[in-house]
C-alpha cells in the first residue's frame, strides 16, 4: 500500500457551483478558469462538471492542448496570450482565442494575419484599471481599440472583448471593496465600444458584484467550491470539489509536560493521546499551520498541536476515543472548509488547492 | 514556448554537499535522504550526484522502486517502515531495509520470516526520545531490543540499527539545541546494545553535532544545499542544488501614489518601474512572501512589492535600468538562498523545495 493520503475529488459539486454561479449572473455567460491545472484538481477530472460553462480560459498552453486532447470543443481563452511566435502557432492550431495585454502581443497580430490562417481567434484586449500588473494604461487605449476594431473586423475574426482584472473584489469588508471595483468598472466602461462585450467578473466579483461582471465572467476558484473568506463559500451555497483525507498512522501516549515535534513547539498541559497522521508539508499541507487548525476524525474535530513536519503532522484526539490507527483523518473538505484551514495559516483557498504534491494519489468520487 | 519558468537542478553540487558532509562526519556513514522525489528536485536529476553515499533513506516505496528502476543498487531504506503486508512483500522483492516505529510492525515481521524470502532485511528499530512523533517508548525498549536481537540472528538477518530523531538540533541558538540533542542521544545510547549500530544525525545534527550523529547519519535538506537559517548553508560550505528562475513578462510604469496587485498591498511613494514575473504561487512561490523578499535580476537584487500572485508576481526594477521584458529572473538559487527567501516568509528551505509545481519544467545543468 501507498502511504494512506489521497485527494478525492468530486465533479457534481463543480456542476453544482458552475450552476449556481450562473443563476446569480443572469443572462452573463460563465467562463470558469481551469489555469494550474484546474487549481491542482486536474484538468482530467473536473472536465465533466465543466460541461454547462461558455467556455474554458487558462493560462497553459500545454492545458489548452489537453484539454482539447480530452474533448474540450467549445472556446478557451488563454489568460496572458501568446508568448512567442511558436505560441501564436500552437494557439491557432488548437483553436484558441487569447487575451492581448501589451503592445508587444497586439503587434504580434499582425504576423499572425499574414499568415492567412483559417481559425479566426477572439481577441479579449486587457486594461491596466488598477491592479498594475497586466494590461495596457489609460493613455494606450484610444488607439488601441481603434486600431484592433479595425483590424479584426477588416480580417472577419469575431468581435474582440474589453476586459480587466479586479484587484479588491475579495475584500472582507464590502464599504471597501464595492466603491474599488466600481471605479475599476466605470474605468473600464468609458473605453469599451458599443458593439464590444466585456469582461470582468472573477469568483469574487461575480459573487459580490454580479452586476459588474461584465458579458462574461472568468469565475476561478468559487468554482471549485472555495473563496477568501472562513465560511464565505458555503454562504454563498458552493460546495468543496476536493477533500484531502489520510490516516492515523501511529498514537502517543504523553503526559502532562511532553512536548511534540520540531522545535517543541506544543506542550501538553495534562495527559492525553496525540494521533501522527500520514500528510506533511511534502503533501501539500501547509507547515505554519498554527496549534489548533482543525481536522476531523471519527466524527470530531480534532485540533492540530506541533509543528507540521515534512511527512507528518500530529493531531489531539484525547476526547475522541474512537480515533485508532487507521482512523480517517479529512484535513480538509466537506467538514472542515479549505478556506478555514488557509484563514488559519494567513493564506486563501486557492494556495493550499493548487500545493497538493505529485506524491499525493487522487480519486474521483461523483455524489451529490 | 510554454511559460518561461524553470527549475534547474545541479548534481554536482549534490556530489560537493555529500562529501562536505562526510568530512564533517569522519568514519560514519553517509545515507541522504531522498523522501519527496528527493525534496523536489526529482530522483533522476539527483542520483549521480548521490553516487558516494553509503544507502539512501525515503518514505515512498514507488520511489524505492524507482530508485532500483534508475539503477541504485546500494542499500536503501524506508523511513516509515511498511504499512501493510503488501508493503513488507513489495520491500523484500525491492531488496528494501526499513524502519520498525511500533509493536505492529514488529510483529509483522514475525509474518515475514514464515515466508522465507532469500533477502534478508536490515531493521532500524526507532525510539521516541523526545519527538514524541514516531518510536517506542522507553518502557518497550529493552523487550523490544530483546526479541529483535534475538529473532534477527536466529534468521541470520543483519544486525538492527537503534534510531531516533532530534526535535531540536536546528534551533538557531546553540545553548538551547546543544543540551536538547545530547539528552536525546543519551536516552537512546542507555538501551543501544554494543554490537548494534546507531543512527540519529539529520542535516542539523550532522552539520551541528557530528560526534552526535551516531554510525549512519541521515542528513536531508543540507544535501540539497539548503539548512535552516538565512547564510546557514554557505556557512558549512553547502552549495544550493537548485535555482529557481523564470523571465520579465510586462513592466508597469507607475507613479507616486500608484498601488500594485490583489488586496493594494504596496503602495509607491515616488515613480519607478514594476516588472511583471511570470511566477506566482501556483508555480510553488510562497503567497505570503513580503514586500521586500529579494530577487536577482541582470546583476542586481529587485525586492519583491505587492502581494504574489496565483501565476505572477511583481518586483521593484525602478534602480535596475538594464532589465527589460525577457530578462531572467532569479527566485531562489547561486545568488538568493533559499533559506533566505523561506525566512523572509516565516518558513524553511525545505517546504519551498519540495513546493514546486508540476507544471513548472526542469532542467539539469551540472556545474561546479
């Protein structure tokens, strides 16, 4: 046997996110993001829980190629374009559209057209609104516009779509967030040609602000069931796509005065029973898990004590009689939200879904 | 082209660690350990530099399949023993050494010599002296010691090994760790029968303690070149076995006032110029790195400003004039260690090693 640690994801929750990601957006279409490959879920198994989405966007070129390998016919939009001329290539021969943030990439279009290809790609043209990091600045974007409208509708591609990244719509308080994500809108707006769709909702614009969300949103990790935020998720009725389960592999008796682990971090202040579970940051749990992070065992939850070593990590189950080796142990899932764990350890969600490690087997489980 | 990350992985800075470490050491022997695909750097771009090590220690036995795949034939041992009897079945025919933590595994062995395999395995019988992690306690000790001595010249097994693990021997002050890891050793070397051999030294052990290492040290992370504390590493004259690098994707000109990134964390407080990294977390980089965390970049260090991102990050270029789109960017490597990147973010070398994504490609490049 393997060590007892694996990943078990599950599509219906994804169908059920997509769906329920869809009725608060309205008549917007929904393209959910699948870049890292499906935020560490694996493109091959969260495929069927996609099917009711517009489309499919990506950062992965790779990706894209798997994804078309696994059937995928509808678009998929690459999330930073194309980075070299062989991209261009690659991208056209899978039938790609993608996203033009700088002059370099727009310029780069050119080549492409002398090319004569027959796929005709969708340009989603990127505005710096804000979060500074991709996307072209105020100034460039007059003659920008001009310039691919012209161009895409003189080579009889598809209409291109204005589009921006919001840089505060995960906020935890909303006076903030709402005024910040409005202004990166109207920012936005002010550009965008009539006949021109946009594009703006991440997960937690098209959560909080639907109505901001542009023609189509680029949902990432609410699809998979998580958000910034303890319990924002389930608020919001999504459902975890992936639980992280291993065992019990080995029980201390300690008492009063015993410590535990690296550093001795945790010191016991009566007698109890500490359970050694088969996961370590090597799996993909996070080492600066705090004293107290819970998991849950046989039913209880149960509070992480130590510090996270590379294989293991060590769990007090003095008041759960139950737990024996071999006991479940689910670090996170559908008892214990992902986003609790990363709250936590100062991170998000979408941190500790993508860090499973390659060593950590996966299973798909379909159930409603 | 694919993303213009990259992981490059040197074995002869592995081959250079490995004997630095056997000077230190003297007589005893050298079995690294190569747990987590030899913590990320994969076990096919380490095993020549591995080539004059005395064993190699690992936790996965597909990894010790691997291994006897790649062509190891040195001896090799599993850190946490078998799970089940498929294991004890899969690590005699892979000619496996392993460790014994508990009286289950003990009397498994019992099940194994009914079988009569031809390969007869070495057994490190592991103590808890402190770690209260995995081991016996002392009250089983000298039974257990007993009917192990016993049993394995009965079947002309070798000779077991008494192991333990230091909690503390990388704490950064040497009066605290000093004592901590002698009360262990002395724990373990009351019940060590004089025809057994010990094992006990990991990287800091080996490195901090060498006449506490026992006969056969089990040094990890310092084989890969890294140790815990910012210089640590150069300091005992390690060289780091992996660089973690990736290119400028877009620059941002920002004036005084602009904010940068997911949540506006950086604010700037003069004009200068932002270089976009095609690097985020999902590559493996640390969320929570702070501003300030230093990258290397045409020559120079460029701090990193603004919260990372899923597949970007950006840093300060403002004093750099030479970078440009496409310069390469060092995250960690010959000329940021590491353990400084990992101190700057709460963490230790190790957990951003074996961190890595699948999806970032590597590259071997043996230099001296």
């Amino acid at each position: 046997m393997p060590r007892p640690i694996r990943a078990v994801v599950n599509p219906t929750a994804i169908l059920g996110n997509v769906n329920k990601i869809k009725q608060l957006l309205g008549a917007g279409q929904v393209m959910p993001v699948v870049k890292a490959n499906a935020y560490g879920h694996g493109l091959e198994r969260v495929l069927e829980g996609l099917k009711n989405s517009d489309a499919l966007a990506i950062l992965e070129i790779d990706g894209a190629a798997r994804l078309r390998q696994l059937g995928w016919t509808k678009p998929i939009v690459l999330l930073e374009g194309c980075f070299d001329e062989a991209d261009l290539h690659k991208a056209t021969e899978l039938h790609c559209d993608w996203v033009v943030h700088n002059q370099a990439q727009l310029e780069d279009l050119e080549k492409l057209a002398a090319l004569n290809n027959s796929f005709k790609p969708r340009i989603f043209l990127k505005m710096n609104t804000g979060m500074n990091r991709l996307g072209l600045q105020a100034p460039e974007m007059p003659a920008a516009i001009t310039w691919l409208d012209e161009f895409t509708s003189r080579l009889g591609w598809p209409t291109p779509v204005l589009m921006t990244h919001f840089a505060n719509a995960d906020e935890a308080e909303p006076r903030t967030r709402q005024p910040m994500a409005q202004a990166q809108f109207n920012n936005l707006m002010r550009f965008k040609p009539a006949h021109w769709q946009s594009s703006l909702g991440n997960s937690a614009g098209s959560l909080n602000f639907p109505e901001l969300a542009g023609d189509i949103a680029r949902p990432g990790i609410a699809v998979y069931g998580a958000t910034p935020g303890p319990h924002a998720a389930a608020n919001y009725g999504l459902k975890p796509a992936m639980t992280f389960i291993s065992q019990i592999i080995a029980i201390q008796h300690i008492e009063a005065g015993d410590r535990v682990g690296y550093g001795s971090r945790w010191q016991a202040d009566r007698a109890g029973r500490i359970a050694v579970v088969a996961c370590g940051y090597a799996d993909g749990y996070p080492r600066h898990a705090p004293d107290g992070t819970p998991t849950f065992v046989e039913g209880h939850v149960a509070p992480v004590v130590g510090r996270v070593s590379m294989d293991m990590m060590t769990i007090d189950i003095t008041s759960i009689p139950d737990a024996r080796v071999g006991s479940a142990v689910e670090l996170w899932g559908e008892h214990i939200p992902v986003d609790v764990v990363a709250d936590r350890c100062g991170t998000i969600g979408y941190e500790l879904l993508c860090a499973i490690a390659p060593r950590v087997p996966f299973q798909v489980v379909s159930k409603d």
